[in-house]
C-alpha cells in the first residue's frame, strides 16, 4: 500500500516501535529553516530557482523554532503524532496501523509478474547463495534500508517487483559500489548512460551513488528497455547488463538466419547469461527462504527514512554528528558525495532514519557556529599546487589530498578546488560552481616539441622508438601505424620530445633530408570530472563484477 493510502488523521499510541521516540519531530522539522547563528553568506545563488519543499513548509525564526521545539503547544503535540513521509509530501504514515506493521516481503512477493526461469544457471545461483548465509544476511540488511522507497516506486510505475531485487545483483545493495569497470552505485551506472538519465558527475559528487536519484533513473532505463523489446522482460534485462544495442544485434543475426530471437535463443557472452538465473535464484529465495536454509529480515511496511531538507552548505561529519550518526553509518543513507562538503545548491535534501531526523533538526536548531569549514575556489590561473596552498593558506599536502590531484601535475585555470574557508573567503557554493565544477590538469614538465624524422633502409618502428628513447607503442599511436608497421626508406615519421632529436643513421640510398623541429606544444591536459571519495574518507572501492 502506498502511504498516500494510510490514514491521515490517525495518532500514535505510546512508542512501541523501534524507530519511534519523535513526539517533537513536525515542531523540530521547522527549525531547519532558521539556520544557525554564524550563517554564511550564498553567492551567485539563482534567483528563479524554485523553493524547495519542505515536511513543514511555514517558517519560523530560530528563536521560535527552539521555543516550539522545547514546549511544544496543544495542536504542535497532536499533529506531531502523525509523521509525514517527506517524500511524498501530504502522506501522513501511522508507525501503529497494522499495514505499516505489515511485512514488506508479502507485499514484494505479490508484484512478481515476469516468467519463471528453470535451468542449470539458477539452481547453480541458488546453490551459491545457499552456501553463505552470512553474506545474504548482510545484503539483506542493507536492502531493507532502501526497499520500501524502490518497491513504492515500482508499483507507482505498474512495474514487475522482480525489479526492485535488482540490486541485489547489481551491488549486493551496495549504495556504494564501484565496479572494475567503473560502473557505480547500487544500480551500477556506466557514467555515459548515467549522464544519459541525468545523474550528475562532478567534482562535488555523483548521482550514481545517490538512492533515490540513482533508482528514478534505473527505471527509467528499464522502462525504456522494456518498451523497445516490445515488453519482453527477459530481452529488457539481459540490455541493462551487456547493453541494448548488443541485444539488438543478436538479434538482428539470428532475424537473417532464420532462429527465433528470444532470451532462450539468441548469443550472449556467459556473465549476460547468467544474469537473469541469478534474479531467479534472488526471487525463489524471496519467495521460500526457508526451503534454502536462509532467513530474511524482518521488513516493515513503512519508509526507512525520511528526506530532511537543506538551506545552507555543511561539512558531511558535521551533519552526521548533528544526526547522532557514525560518519559511515551517514554515508549509507548519502553516499552520493565525493567531497567532505554537503553543497545546498546542488544537495536539496539528505536522507535520515526517523530519530536520527528528529535529532538532527534539534541539534541543527541549537548550533552555534559555521556550520561549513570548506568551500569552492577557481584557480585565477595555471600554476602548481605548491602555490595554489599558499594563496588559499593551507599545506600542499592537504591541498592534494582534499583535491586528489596526483604529483607532478600542474592545476589549469579555471579548475575549481576545494579550499577553507576564510574571513575573505566564507560564501556557499554558488548554483553555477555546485552543477559544472571541473578539475582541469596538465603534466609539469617541459614543453614538449614536435620533431620530424625519417626512416633509413631496413630500419623498423622498433629500431626507431629505441634510438628516440621512446616506446614502440607511443611511435606507432603518434604516427597511427600498427607497431609492426614496416617502414620505406626516408617514410616521415613524428615524435614528441622535450629533448633533440636522436640522428638517424643513413646510408646512401636513405634520405639526406634533414631533422625539422616544431614549436613546443604543452602536453594534452586531464579534466577530472568527478573524484569518488577523493579526501572524503570513504574508502569505497568494491569491485563487482559488472555488465
């Protein structure tokens, strides 16, 4: 049941559920809006930019908020008895109402709606996961902080529950993940199909990693999978894991050669192929854990978390400790940052189990102080990151770190660092700097120069590239040849050096012509996109196997 369809005017018993304890939750939830008594000043903010929505929408000044949230009135105490699920905004959620007690697992297991699959691929995946007991304890544990949130979505949509289980393939439900081939998140987006469904990557964070974001746009994409394999679920699936213009193809080959072009049928490299039976293992065990020796947790029929609003730029540890939280237990719920900052700009919102959200917007309420040590400064021009930690007064060491900028390389103008703020130096990050920051870097050394030279009789790319001191693979990329590219007396060829050119050894039939040199060219620069947990202290590196 959604929780548009919960009671509206239904007030709480005394606190028997876990997750209670939040008589003060609507009175604190204001506060949010007063801010804090060293508020910064928001730079270069656009002015069209909607307001945001809020669980309380009226606004109080802090002195208010604090007096509400201390000795909350009469109508404060009776509509704090209903909690508001923020993200759906107008749904009041009674934490006692026996669907909100209900088990999330029934509710899962009524939605399935794709064909069953049975063959030597599931029992082998059912055989796996029967085996340790321990990891699907853990990833069933971290699944159902997010479950509720991804199978509201999937009804909302008239979609198979089979595909809230997803991540359960994709990343164990790691929000977190990252793949050797540098797919992210607990969906495990591709940047360019990330970008393709609007999930920001930048310096300052990855929208990959973020849970809600990151499954608006995994269905998105599925639902668009579905749509062109003609709503065949199997065809769609198998095109999230190797890609649909894969699938297409196989199917276009098997089309011309007269074989049906269904799941079944059609070629697919073994990790795509054993794709699906793992889903079908992951659903068979939803469906009877007991008959494989595992239990699931027990799942409440209700949201995990609530959406808590943010007005102002804060430190990610100082919003884990205004949440009560451990930094890493934070960053299970918003793991989508690649900086130690939370941008307002960019961030509208961070996610928040219930007493961790009342504690947070009483904590934030009564917080004297800035409320953010860091913020965002573009380099006025290019120059080493020993002098950029000069003008920005903090050490090289840190500047790198905080930054991820590896040694010898220079930081272009333009880029955009995280720096401390100062008394000079105290503005938010402005709408434009949060959405389009880039690190843009080039190698310190010298300017290299472009020489000609020419091949003498008998010579190879590989006689070459060792008199120039260079790799055969560099010459032949330079002069796109194979690296076993034979070469005509006095063919032209090109290298890079900051050094003279080595003479080459002629004989007479090979040309007199002599060795020309260019201008200096700068070698070709790097812009850094995004950094995950460059300085953050994340620690997130899982590889999972990936499509």
């Amino acid at each position: 049941m959604s929780p548009s369809a919960l009671p509206q005017h239904a007030a709480l018993s005394a606190p028997t559920h876990p997750r209670l304890g939040l008589s003060a939750l609507t009175a604190l939830l204001a506060a949010i809006l007063a801010g804090c008594a060293s508020t910064p000043t928001v730079t270069d903010r656009n002015a069209n930019t909607p307001a945001r929505n809020w669980v309380q929408a009226a606004p109080l000044t802090q002195a208010e908020a604090l007096q509400q949230a201390a000795a909350p009135s009469a109508t404060a105490v009776a509509s704090s008895a209903l909690l508001e699920d923020s993200l759906n905004p107008g749904s009041s959620i009674d934490l006692n109402n026996a669907e909100a007690r209900a088990d999330l697992w029934a509710r899962v297991r009524r939605g399935f709606k794709m064909p069953e699959l049975d063959n030597d691929g599931v029992k082998k995946a059912e055989a796996w996961y029967s085996a340790r007991p321990d990891y699907v304890q853990r990833m069933t544990e971290r699944g159902s902080r997010y479950l509720y949130h991804i199978i509201e979505e999937v009804e909302r949509r008239g979609l198979p529950s089979e595909l809230a289980l997803l991540p359960f393939v994709e990343s164990a439900f790691r929000a977190d993940a990252q793949s050797n081939a540098k797919a992210v998140g607990m969906w495990q987006f591709m940047p360019a199909t990330g970008r393709d469904f609007a999930l920001k990557q930048n310096i300052f964070r990855d929208d990959r990693r973020d849970v809600l974001a990151s499954t608006r746009a995994a269905l998105d994409y599925l639902e668009r999978l579905a749509r062109q394999f003609d709503g065949d679920w199997q065809l769609a699936l198998a095109a999230y894991n190797w890609g649909q213009g894969n699938v297409q193809k196989a199917i276009a080959r098997n089309q011309k050669a007269g074989l049906p072009t269904d799941y079944d049928s059609i070629k697919m490299p073994d990790e795509t192929r054993y794709y699906l039976p793992k889903l079908q293992a992951v659903k068979n065990i939803v469906l009877r854990p007991e008959a494989y020796g595992l239990a699931l947790p027990e799942i409440a029929n209700h949201p995990y978390f609530l959406s808590v609003a943010i007005e102002r730029d804060i430190d990610v540890d100082l919003a884990a400790r205004l949440a009560g939280m451990e930094l890493e237990q934070f960053k299970q719920f918003n793991p989508q940052m690649n900086k130690p900052l939370i941008l307002a700009a960019s961030t509208p919102r961070v996610l928040l189990p219930y007493d961790n959200a009342e504690t947070f917007v009483g904590n934030l309420a009564a917080h004297r102080g800035p409320l953010a040590s860091w913020t965002a400064w573009v380099v006025p021009k290019t120059m080493k990151p020993a002098d950029a930690a000069r003008q920005v007064g903090m050490s090289e060491a840190e500047l790198r770190a905080i930054n991820g900028i590896p040694a010898r390389m220079l930081v272009k103008q333009g880029s955009t660092l995280l720096v401390p703020r100062t008394a000079h130096r105290d503005s938010d990050v402005s709408v434009h700097l949060a959405e389009n920051a880039s690190m843009t870097l080039t190698p310190d050394a010298p300017p290299l120069r472009r020489v000609s030279i020419k091949a003498g009789k008998g010579e190879t790319l590989a006689m070459l590239a060792k008199r120039q001191k260079v790799s055969v693979e560099q010459l032949a990329s330079w002069n796109k040849l194979s690296a076993h590219a034979a070469l005509k007396p006095g063919q032209q060829l090109v290298i890079y050096t900051s050094k003279p050119a080595e003479p080459v050894l002629r004989t007479a039939a090979a040309s007199k012509a002599p060795v020309r040199a260019s201008k200096p060219q700068r070698a070709k620069p790097i812009t850094v996109a995004m950094a995950p947990g460059a300085g953050a202290n994340s620690g997130r590196q899982l590889a999972q196997a990936q499509r």
